[in-house]
C-alpha cells in the first residue's frame, strides 16, 4: 500500500509539472502571437478617394462646358488602382489623338508641388504620376463617355510614364490633395477639364 502511494505520489507530480509546462506554453505563444501581430503592417486597405471634373480649374481653366465626375480606389496592399470616370460634353473622339495612339493614353494623374490655399490654384512644377491608358477599359455613352479601369497596378502605371513618384509617395499625395486628373483634348491640348482628387471619409 505504501509503494501505490508513492506510485501515486510521483504520478501527480508529473501530472503537476506537465500541466506547469502546458501553461507556460500557451503563456509563450499568447505572447509570440502577440509580437507577430504587432509586427504586422496595418496600413494595408483599400483608400477612396472622388474627383469633380470641369474646366475651371486654375491657373489653366478652359471654361469648357463638359463636366465629368470620377473615382479612384486604392489597394494599399497589392498596390493596385481601380478608376471609374464618367464624362458629359466630350466624347471618345474628342480626345487628344495624339496621345491615344501612344501606351500613356489622353488621360493621366497629374501630382503638383504644393496648393496655394489664397490664390486656389496650385504651384510648382507637376510631374506625371498614373496614366489611364486607351483601350477596353473606354465607352461611349449617350452624352460623353466612361472609363473603367479595374486592377491596374501602380508600378506598371508609372513605370510607362517613366514617373519617379513610388506607390507610397502617390497614396501621400492624395491624402495631402496634390494629385490632379486631367484630360487632354484635341482642343486642348494641356487638358480640357481636369479636378483635385479629395480624399472620401
């Protein structure tokens, strides 16, 4: 009876020290989970961002009377773009030919030194960001056309304008308000209609 006690005894222990290991453990995996997950980037998402199109914007408004509205999401991740733009008063065939025969296309994002709050217009010296290149992504509507451009990844983009803005400086632009679309018309061939990408709550 005394050795079964004993046998009992040394069992327990064990069971105890095991038990003691499992919670350490799940102590140090809580805490490695932890670590990792603060050593995870949580600036990936998906940024909004909408555009007013007209000809007034300074300092080069044209007074053209076609209007258009677009909208710019961006994957902080895959460090891609979708573009929706929607245009009233210009049509496919009024677009600058010149560029639509080359790879950067009549329609590009456009970044800008600095905005003059007093004057309301912008400053410095601009320098192409983003094309929205000519092709399949382009239609015609009953009053205008329309641009869907879906999944365009950055790098390619800028790449094909031989721009020296990276990914991370072009999504900075746009929440300081310094990116601009502008579309080139025959007409008007530094842009016709053009808007300041605004950040969407």
């Amino acid at each position: 009876m005394q050795r079964f006690r004993e046998i009992l005894l040394i069992l327990n222990i064990r069971r105890i020290s095991a038990m003691h290991v499992h919670f350490k453990s799940n102590i140090f995996l809580a805490i490695f989970c932890l670590c990792m997950s603060a050593a995870t980037p949580a600036y990936a998402e998906v940024r909004n961002y909408e555009v007013l199109l007209d000809g007034n914007l300074s300092p080069k408004g044209t007074g053209s009377e076609a209007t258009g509205t677009a909208m710019l999401q961006v994957d902080t991740q895959t460090k891609s773009v979708n573009v929706l733009i929607a245009v009233k008063g210009l049509t496919i065939a009024d677009l600058w030919d010149r560029l639509m025969e080359t790879p950067i296309g009549p329609i590009h994002f456009h970044k800008y030194g600095a905005y003059d709050s007093a004057t309301g217009s912008f400053v410095g010296n601009s320098e192409l960001a983003l094309p929205v290149p000519y092709g399949a992504a382009y239609s015609s509507t009953s009053d205008g056309f329309q641009v869907n451009l879906k999944d365009y990844q950055y790098e390619i983009g800028a790449k094909t304008l031989q721009s020296t803005l990276n990914f991370e400086d072009f999504v900075k632009s746009l929440d300081d308000g310094l990116i601009v679309l502008n579309l080139h018309t025959d007409a008007f061939n530094e842009g016709e209609i053009a808007g300041t990408v605004r950040k969407m709550p």
